[in-house]
C-alpha cells in the first residue's frame, strides 16, 4: 500500500524495514521493546495522533519512548485495510509538507 504512493520507496531505519518519502521515514517496523509485537510506526501530526488515540484506542496506541516524536504506533491485527491506506496517505502528506519529526522543546510534557 505504501510503495503506491508518489515517491516512497522501501529502506530501512534503525536495522528494520521502512518507507521512506525523499529519504524521511514514514512508516517502519517499531524496533523499540515497548513497542506491542506485530506494530508498525507511522508518522503523523500530534493533533491526527491524539485525535486517532481518542476515537480507535484498540487500533493505535503510544509508548512513552514514541511521545516526543510525531507519530503512532498501530496495532496491525486491528486495522482494516482501507484505514491503512488512509493513515499511509496521511502519513505521505505530513512527511511531504517537511514537518518537524519533534515537538518543539517547550510543547514538549514534562515527566
């Protein structure tokens, strides 16, 4: 589904598998240990992310090593085919847009 899109092609980021736009990741293989089995990390905007969290909490979810970065982790097993297809085309048009991948370090939550 990823590869159909303008411009992405197949690379890797961190020794795992991933898609990347003019070389910025977009979606890859989550090689993080919090990161739940059989998971892709894609990336999206905060505002997309918490609104996905909100509504569809059994397909995407966060851990706290993801918080600071803009994406989300999606639960592959959960996601049906044509929300896939929409979360890469999101994905496409933030990497595209050459968004920041961090939260500006005064948005950023304290712990």
């Amino acid at each position: 589904m990823g590869l159909a899109l303008p411009d992405v092609e197949e690379g890797t980021a961190y020794g795992s598998p991933a898609l990347k736009l003019h070389g910025q990741l977009l979606a890859c293989i989550p090689t993080n240990k919090q990161a739940e089995p059989n998971s892709l990390v894609v990336r999206v905007d905060f505002p997309q992310r918490d609104e996905m969290l909100a509504e569809a909490p059994e397909i995407y979810y966060l851990k706290p090593h993801y918080e600071d970065y803009a994406c989300v982790l999606v639960r592959l097993k959960k996601i049906q085919p044509d929300a896939m297809r929409d979360l890469l085309g999101m994905a496409w048009r933030f990497v595209n847009s050459k968004a920041p991948p961090r939260r500006p370090r005064a948005a950023r939550k304290r712990r």
